[in-house]
C-alpha cells in the first residue's frame, strides 16, 4: 500500500512515499481504507524524535483519519466491514483501573495513533474495534479526519477541566491552531465571551467568523493584555484562559486572571520551562489545570454535536499524500486557519 513514512528521525524530510504492506488486524482490530488523514503537530515531533522514544522502522505517521472498514477482526461485535468511519487516536490498554474507570487518558500505555504504532496517512490502518466511530451519512470523510484529536482535546479542557460556564469570559491564546478553532466554537456553543488573539488581519476576520466576540492582534498591540484587561473585561479579569502557548503568555495569563480564575495548560509551544509571579497564584487563588487528549467518553460526547452538525470543524486546506512535506512544513510555518488534510484515496 502507498503510505508516507520515516526510516529514521531528523528533517522534515526524512518524510518518504513508499509502498509498505498492508497491516495485519488482531481480532480486536479493524481495517480502514483510508480516505483522509489529518495533520497535527506531534508528526514533526515524531520525525525529530525525542530522547527515550523508540519507533521500529519504517514508521508511519498520522493520528487522525477516516475511511471505510475494508476488514474486521474474528472478536470484533461493534462495527462492520462496508462501514464509514472515524477513529478516536486516543489508545490505551482497555484492562487498567484507568481505563476501567473511564480514564482512559491516565492509562500507563496512553498512546496517540501514529506515535507507537502506525498512523493513517496510508492507504490502510488498523485500530481496535472501539476507536472506531461510526459516521452518519451527513458528516463527509474530510470533516470526520479534521475533528477528532482537536477537538476531543478542546472538549475535554473546557468541560472537565475547566468547567465552563454560560456567561464568563475566556481567553484562547493564538486563534489559528486546530486546538484553539475548536476551542473558540465550543466556548461559545457552552455560551461564554470569547477573547482570542492572533497575528494577522486574515486570521483576525476568521476568528470572528467563526464566533469569536474579541480579536486582539497581538504582533500590532504588544500590550494586549492592557487592552483586554482595562477595555475589554472593564478591569474585572477574565474567567478561564486556555494558554498553549507557554512561556511567552503565561505570565501576561496569571496577570489577567480574576480571583479565582481558571488557567488550562494543553500545551506550551513557545517554551516549556518559564518564570512565573507566584504570588499572582496564591493572591486570586487561581486554578490550574493541565490536558492532554480526552477518555473515551469524551471523545463519543464532542463527536455527537460534530455529527449534529452544532460544532464543524475548520478545514484550512487539503494535500494529496505526495504532498505530504509541504503539508508539513505549511503546518509548521503556523499559517493555517484549522484544520490541513491530506487526501489518500
Ligand atoms: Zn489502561
């Protein structure tokens, strides 16, 4: 089967189209013939490699994707072959009290399709029989492979984490990541104030498209904080910031928090080590959360309102899977507004 891979960690392109054998299903496992994977930006990590991470090579990437179940497993009882779907790339060993319980995410062998095992930007892959969802006839392949890991992600921040609530302001730093598009749209789905910033007229116009109630351009306003705290938020602070970009933001985050405010940490882009005011923390009695990826719950709730058409994903652009290290290096020069596909068949 054709598929993009890495023979060994480096450079974006270290990235190869190639043919690989079709991998073998477990009877736990189903086949997807793929038709759309998405990017996200573990892929680059993945190609660097990060010291302790051990791939056996070749490598296939790619953590989101849908298609059609071409083959399933002898124990398989949920879905059938002839199926569309989409898949969960959250994996987890199922037998754990973790993932007993539903916390699928605190799983000892968490894992992200396409990080341990191979991903979907091939024209087959596998996944257990409950990281398959089956999708409703509304919802096209390219919206079922642009959704999943953002939005899953974004879900789980704002409701369990954060627990957002009808009326409060929110802070989404950088509005055009996949992350932060899905996290405007179910902020305000829940019915909060939505403040984001971004750097560029384009990104700003399609912000506010897309919901969003303020959109502050912080590379033409460096004081932006002074602009949302005093004119924006009336000196009152905000309620919940959602602040993946870290070290460059975190502080200005602390600062603009309202006593007993919410900060959630899904990631920190720019940096991950920073020095922060701590008294600002114990002063407002702030609270902070971390989030990665969500439990399967999670993932079965957000994909409802994407198949009740109530959240749609972004798609900024497509590639073909030839196309893959253009599709890559257009993702890491952060000019996307959403979600960047890649079409395999
Ligand atoms: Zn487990």
């Amino acid at each position: 089967m054709k598929a993009a891979f890495i023979n060994k960690h480096g450079s974006l392109d270290q990235l190869l189209i190639g043919d690989l054998d079709i991998p073998k299903i477990k009877p736990n496992e189903v086949l997807v013939q793929a038709k759309f994977g998405a990017l996200n930006h573990i892929d680059v990590f993945l190609i660097r490699g990060w010291p302790g991470l051990k791939l056996t090579m070749p490598h296939v990437l790619g953590s989101d994707g849908s298609g059609i179940i071409k083959e399933v497993g002898s124990a398989v009882t949920t879905v059938s072959e002839g199926e569309s779907v989409t898949i969960n790339p959250g994996l987890s060993c199922g037998k754990c009290k973790f993932c007993l319980s539903g916390n699928q995410n605190f799983c000892k062998s968490f894992s992200i399709m396409g990080e341990h095992r191979w991903g979907t930007y091939c024209e087959y892959f596998k996944v257990p029989e409950e990281n398959a969802l089956k999708l409703p006839s509304n919802i096209s392949y390219e919206l079922a492979a642009a959704a999943p890991l953002t939005f899953l992600t974004a879900w789980r921040l704002l409701t369990t984490q954060a627990n957002l609530r009808p009326g409060e302001n929110i802070l989404i730093h950088g509005a055009g990541g996949g992350v932060s598009t899905a996290a405007i749209q179910i902020a305000k789905y829940i019915g909060a104030k939505v403040i984001t910033t971004t750097s560029d007229q384009d990104k700003m116009k399609k912000a506010e498209e897309l919901g969003a109630d303020h959109v502050i351009n912080y590379k033409t306003s460096p004081d932006y904080g002074k602009t949302i705290f005093s004119e924006i938020t009336k000196k009152q602070g905000i309620d919940v910031i959602v602040d993946s970009v870290g070290k460059l933001t975190i502080s200005n985050s602390l600062r603009l928090l309202k006593p007993g405010g919410r900060l959630v940490i899904p990631g920190a882009t720019t940096g991950s080590i920073a020095e922060v005011d701590i008294r600002q923390i114990f002063w407002k009695q702030i609270k902070i959360f971390g989030s990665t990826m969500s439990n399967q719950g999670e993932f079965r709730e957000v994909m409802k309102l994407v198949f009740e058409e109530k959240l749609k994903p972004i798609v900024d652009r497509k590639f073909q899977l030839e196309e893959i290290i253009e599709a890559e290096n257009y993702l890491n020069e952060g000019k996307q507004f959403g979600k960047v596909l890649i079409e395999i068949s």
